[in-house]
C-alpha cells in the first residue's frame, strides 16, 4: 500500500486512536504498525487485538513495533522492528511480514540482505517528536533509497500530500504518525469511497 500508518494511541487517547483508525482504515488505509512501546505488554497486546478486529474484515495488515514473540501470539501480520533490532538481528521470521526503521544506507542494506519485506527510512523532515533533530531531506533520502531492491516508505514530518514528491524519490510510499489519522479523514487512495460497513 502507499501508506504505512503508525499509532499514536498513547497521546490521542485508546477510544479516540480507535474511532479515527476505523475511518482511515474504512477510506482504504491498509498497513498499520502499532508503535506503544512505553506501554506494558497486557495495554499494548489489548490495543493489538482491537485493531486487528477493524483491519481484517477490510484485508488490512496490522504490525507490531516490537519483538516477534508478542506479534506471533497476538495475531499480528507482522513485526516491525527498531534500527538497533536490525541490527542485532540474524535472520527474519519466515512466518509473517517483516519491516524495520532505518537511518542510514548500511541499515538499507541490512534489512534487503535479511530480505525484509520492506522498510521506513528517515527522518525526511523535521518532526515534532524529535526537534532539532537531523533530517535526511529528499535528496539524501534518494541517495540512500537508489539501487535498493526494498520497498522503502519516507517518513519524517510528512503529510498524505508528500506521496507523489516521495515516489518521485525512490520511495514505496509514506509512512505516516500525525497525518493518519485526522480528526475528519481523508481518502488514502485516489479514487476510494468509504466502504459499507
């Protein structure tokens, strides 16, 4: 999919993260990472179980931001891991999706040795969970994108609007915290109609 949304449960709240993630999900978002890793595993593994019951009935794909352990036993698509995971990692699970955040071209190239399934690079841009921060921009985000057989999602203080800068980039897609989930939300796809529920 174009979009990889990433939760932010902890600071819009459980029951307001889940009616805005049944809109996104119902306007054709379809890969989600559960990103809650201050949260004790029972809080996470409840919030798992909750997306999982709004994205299957729409073919939708749920990720976790964690170890494949806890993916496995709660019914996850998929593991996603951090750039130290990675990096510590020696094979992937054959079982389900696998995907990483990466930083840098080496991380790019770990994870396509590994044969992820695709992974999220940046920060592109500035972002308001890391100020003052360094960013990649988009011409250092193509430098470490090109030649890549990995689909890779930007990420970075972007908006749903930056799809077609970031494709023109070598990017998959965006990947997407703040902008995916909007009070009133937007279609991911051009062209989808909110599905009947």
């Amino acid at each position: 999919p174009p979009v990889y949304g990433i939760s932010m449960a902890d600071e819009l709240g459980e029951a307001e993260f889940l009616a805005r993630a049944k809109a996104a999900l119902a306007r054709g978002l379809a890969l989600v990472q559960v990103r809650e890793k201050g949260w004790p595993a029972p809080r996470q593994q409840a919030l798992v179980a909750a997306l999982i019951g709004l994205a299957r009935p729409r073919g939708a794909k749920v990720l976790l931001n964690g170890d494949v352990e806890h993916a496995r036993a709660w019914g996850c698509d998929g593991v996603h891991w951090t750039s130290d995971a990675l990096a510590g990692a020696t094979a992937r699970p054959q079982d389900m999706l696998c995907a990483a955040s990466c930083h840098t071209r080496d991380d790019i190239d770990r994870a396509s040795a590994l044969g992820l399934d695709f992974a999220v690079l940046g920060p592109v841009a500035p972002t308001p969970s890391h100020p003052g921060g360094p960013t990649l921009g988009w011409q250092g985000f193509a430098a470490i994108a090109a030649e890549t057989p990995l689909p890779i999602y930007a990420l970075g203080g972007l908006e749903l609007s930056d799809l077609p800068v970031a494709v023109a980039h070598g990017a998959h897609g965006v990947a997407l915290r703040r902008a995916a989930w909007p009070a009133v939300c937007r279609e991911f796809m051009p062209g989808t109609t909110e599905r009947t529920r």
